[in-house]
C-alpha cells in the first residue's frame, strides 16, 4: 500500500497538536529539523488486499499551521474501514513541545514520543513510551503498559490501569495510579502517589508521599 506523506514548514511554530484516530503513533525531535514531516502506513489483519485501496481512500491526513504557533496533524479514517489502523510517524524540532491523542486505542498499539521539549499526552490503551523530553509535563494514560524516563522538569502522571515505570526526573512528580504495579526512581525533587491497586516500588528520590494506597505493598530504597 503507497504511503501518505505531507511535511510543513516549521518555522515560528513550536508545537505540535496530535490526534490519531486509532493505530500506532511515534514522534520525534530532530535537533536538525527545520520541518514538521508526516509518514502514514495502513496496518491490517486482512489475509486479502481486496480493501486496500479502499481503505488508503478513506485515510485522511491533514497538517495545518495555526497562528498560535502550533503546527496541527489530524489521521482519521472517513468512513471507517473494519480491520485496518494507521502507523504514523512524525519527526518534529527537538524544541517543539508536543501534545498528542489518540481517540480510540487499543490493547497491543503503540504511542510513542521521543526526544520534544515538553509533552502532554491523552493515551487510551496499549502501550505508550515517552522518553528523553527536555522540559517536563503531563501524561493521562487510560490502560497498558507505561513507560517515562528523562525528564528535565516536573511531571504529573495519570495512570489508570496497568503497570507504570517512571524514572530520571529533574524536579517533582505527581502519580494518581489506579491498577497496576508502580516503580518510581531517580527523582530529584517530591514524588506524591495516590495509588488504587498493585505493589509500588521507590528508589532514590527526594521525598515520598503516599498519599492512599488501597491495596499492595510499598518498597522504598
């Protein structure tokens, strides 16, 4: 299946508004980039190919610069075609902040954010990874596996069903965790946890407080 591509001037833009209507979603900050550049895959389980032009028809990709500064990617199927999900991967300036959604996920999907300057990310459920972000931010995870690690500033966590590792934060962290496993490292500033079911494991950080913990046991080293 051809690829969808589109790319945009990034210039007197520094940040990127996401909204992925379902499927994988991976951005990253080049240090080099003078574009906001977009690359969209269809992805399905379909033994046949008999749907594929009709599904890359009805795939609608739209990047628009606003004039407060935000550069906006909207990947949506119109109508919806059963069994297909987009793979989008966009590459940023590493100072743009990025703020990104995905509408619909789901168990086994991907979103993946790398190497911005800020972050504030809406995740529904499958696994979500975001890494090496300069400033800090905040992230709502609905379900799946959370991974967040480098962070030069505070961070705010919502995590609502699944485990969460969180480590190397350059200032305070806040974690409203509901179900799941919780391990916390590595935190320069306080780390507050109100915590609903699973174990929660701290090491090296520069105070704790647990606000509730229902259920679990609580290891600090």
């Amino acid at each position: 299946m051809t690829s969808l591509t589109d790319t945009l001037d990034a210039d007197g833009l520094d940040r990127l508004v996401v909204t992925v209507e379902t499927g994988d979603l991976v951005v990253e900050g080049d240090p080099d980039a003078t574009e906001v550049t977009v690359e969209v895959d269809l992805v399905t389980t379909r033994t046949s190919e008999g749907k594929d032009e009709d599904a890359m028809t009805a795939t609608r990709l739209e990047l628009v610069s606003r004039d407060d500064g935000s550069a906006v990617l909207t990947v949506r199927f119109d109508p919806k075609i059963a069994r297909y999900e987009t793979l989008v991967l966009v590459m940023v300036p590493d100072t743009f902040a990025v703020t990104a959604s995905r509408s619909s996920s789901d168990d086994g999907q991907i979103t993946s954010i790398e190497g911005v300057d800020a972050i504030g990310v809406n995740d529904g459920d499958g696994e979500l990874d975001v890494t090496n972000i300069t400033g800090g931010g905040a992230i709502d995870d609905a379900g799946g596996d959370l991974t967040a690690d480098g962070f030069g500033a505070d961070l705010s966590v919502i995590d609502r069903d699944g485990d969460a590792t969180i480590s190397d934060v350059d200032g305070d962290l806040s974690v409203d965790d509901g179900d799941g496993d919780l391990f916390i490292s590595d935190v320069t500033g306080s780390v507050t946890i109100i915590d609903g079911a699973g174990d929660i494991n701290v090491s090296n950080v520069g105070s704790l407080d647990v606000e509730s913990d229902s259920s679990g046991s609580v290891s600090v080293n």
